[in-house]
C-alpha cells in the first residue's frame, strides 16, 4: 500500500504542491514573517518523509517535475525585463553600482566571518557563492574548491532567507523605490529572492532577474581573486 | 492553439540555452543563455511579448514552488551539514542581510541623487 503510493508518479508533486498551499494558508491566517511558504513547506516535506521513513531520491522521482520547470521559468525572467527595459537603461549606474557593491559585500563578509570562525579554506569556498543562482555556483564553487553539496545547501538556505527577510528589512531601512528592492533582492538572494521580488512588482521582479545575471558573472570573476587570498 | 504556441518558443529557448551550456565552456547555466536570447528576440522583434506572456507568466507566478524538492534535498546531506551548520547559518544570516542591505542603500542613493538633479533641471527649465 505504501510502496504504491510513494511510488506514484504524482506523490512527490502531490505533497509539495499541498504542503505549500497550506503554508501559504497558515502564512495568510497568522501574518509573521517567519512562516514563510517556502521555508515551511520545505520543513513540513522533510518532517514527513522523515517520519514515514521515505527516502528522499523516491520523493525525489516524482517531485522533479517542478525542478524540471524551472529551467523555462528562468527563461521568462527575460518577459519582466524587456517589459522594464527602459527604467533599466534610464538607471544603469544604479543598477550596476548596487549590484557591484552588494558583491563584493559578499564575498568579504563571508571571507572575514569564516576566518573569525577559523573555518577551513574549503568551508570558506564553499559558501563564497551563496548568494549566485544554484547553476553557477555549483560550478564556482568546484573550482574554488569548496564542497559542492555544502554550496548548493547554503545557496537554498541563503534563498529562503532572503525571501523571508526582504520586506522587514526593507521597513527598517526605509528602502522603498521599487528598483531598489528589486536590485537588493535579486543580489542577495538570487532565484528565490527575484519570486519574492516578482510578488511585490514588475520592476522589482525585472530588477531582480537583472541581479541575477550580473552578480552571477561577477561573482565568477571575483572568486578566483578572492580565492588566492586564501593560500 | 495559444498556449501550445507560446509552450514550443519557451521550451525552443530553454533547449537552446541547454545546448549551449552543453557545447560551450562558459559558467553560464542553460536558464540564463535561454533568458539572454529570448531577451534579445523580443527587442529584435522576432518574439512578440504576446507570443510568450500568458505561459511565461504562468511559470513566473508558480516560480516559488519550484524551489521546494531542491529545497527538500538538504536532507540527504545533513550528515556532511550537521557539524557545520552552526557556522553555516551565522555567516548566511548576518551576510545576506548585510548584501541586501548595502545593495538597496547603494540603490536608493544613486536614484535619490538623480531624482533630485531632475528636479532641479525641470525647475531652472
């Protein structure tokens, strides 16, 4: 009876796609930025695999059908930013100032705090690019040699966070033009952070979908550099 | 018909962009090639918005969802994460909001600046 039911094609989907409408209920209802949908759907998903013992690679089988799309997801991103493209053009040194400097905050605040933790230069690599989209950071990460399961754990970890902490830290330091937060969102907190920008605007969204791209590369031009400071 | 046609260019731009993160040995991922080009058609005009927008938005609003089974694999790597996830969640809490910080204040600076200069130049105007 089990076997059946985890084995369907449909029960990883299923379970995702529920536990997120329910946690996106519980964040309507109670209206406290810790009961972030994602944070609390992820968290519900590992309770009951874990508790119904379920390996994750069966849930995996059939959930993969949501990894799967969002390759053509990301693709779209290109839909709220040609629709934006003017305000892009018009606020280029904005744009790329903030996104520079946001980078490099990066990577020296987790370069500093990992050798006040005295972490190993490997652990330090590896989180170098928490904050870059899961497919470039795999790879920067590789070549920094870091541990790349480590990576993509902090990169989700670091998406989740941000999508939870935008709009809080947005109050507290009184970031309201919608490019910025777009901007802030999209850089700290890359694919994750750019579905909570795209909830809050078109411009943020479009904002956001540009960070990606830019802290992406220059997170790969940065981290070798950053890297032979290391040795 | 609509959705099937704005479904073929969507997947013809994400295969594309496989095909060069396969064939070229750039750290580009597939989405990024795939949303530079699409990018690209629409402001050549060999993509109209209207080819891609109800679908493209379909995936844009379902996009936090997808995140979840990646999400959900931490947990086949709690045993190498456990002894340094302590560490792990300090640096990654403090940095990101540092990051998101300095990048918005960095932001609302430079457009605060520009916007008075507008200001002052539509006044002398």
């Amino acid at each position: 009876m089990k076997e059946a039911i985890i084995n369907s094609n449909y029960f990883g989907l299923i379970l995702s796609i529920a536990l997120f409408v329910l946690a996106v209920e519980l964040k309507s209802r109670f209206k406290l930025a810790i009961l972030n949908p994602l944070l609390i759907s992820t968290l519900m998903c590992i309770a009951f695999l874990t508790f119904l013992d379920i390996p994750y690679d069966t849930y995996k089988s059939s959930a993969c059908m949501l990894n799967f799309l969002l390759t053509p997801a990301t693709v779209c991103l290109a839909i709220p930013m040609y629709k934006q493209l003017k305000l892009l053009k018009d606020n280029l040194l904005a744009v790329f100032s903030a996104i520079t400097a946001g980078t490099c905050c990066s990577l020296l605040s987790i370069l500093v705090m990992g050798k006040l933790f005295s972490l190993s230069d490997e652990h330090i690599a590896t989180l170098l690019p928490k904050s870059i989209t899961t497919a470039i950071g795999m790879g920067v990460s590789e070549e920094a040699g870091g541990i790349v399961t480590l990576t993509v754990a902090g990169i989700i970890i670091t998406g989740i966070l941000g999508n939870m902490i935008a709009e809080s830290i947005f109050k507290i330091f009184h970031i309201t033009h919608p490019i910025a937060k777009g901007l802030a969102l999209g850089t700290s907190a890359h694919a994750v952070g750019t579905a909570k920008a795209l909830e809050l605007g078109e411009v943020e969204g479009a904002m956001s979908s540009l960070s990606i791209c830019v802290a992406g590369i220059l997170t790969v031009i940065l981290v070798p550099i950053v890297n032979s400071t290391l040795v | 018909m609509k959705f099937v046609k704005e479904i073929v260019w969507i997947i013809a731009f994400t295969f594309i962009g496989e095909a060069l993160n396969a064939l070229l040995p750039l750290p580009v991922p597939a989405g990024v090639y795939g949303l530079i080009l699409l990018l690209l058609s629409l402001v050549t005009g060999l993509v109209k918005l209207s080819d891609v927008e109800a679908t493209g938005n379909f995936l844009l609003d379902t996009m936090t969802l997808m995140f979840i089974p990646a999400a959900v694999g931490i947990m086949s790597v709690t045993d190498v994460l456990l002894p340094v996830l302590i560490p792990y969640i300090i640096m990654i809490v403090i940095s990101t909001i540092i990051v998101m910080t300095v990048t918005g204040l960095v932001a609302s600076a430079i457009l605060k600046h520009k916007e008075s200069k507008n200001i002052k130049k539509e006044a002398s105007v």
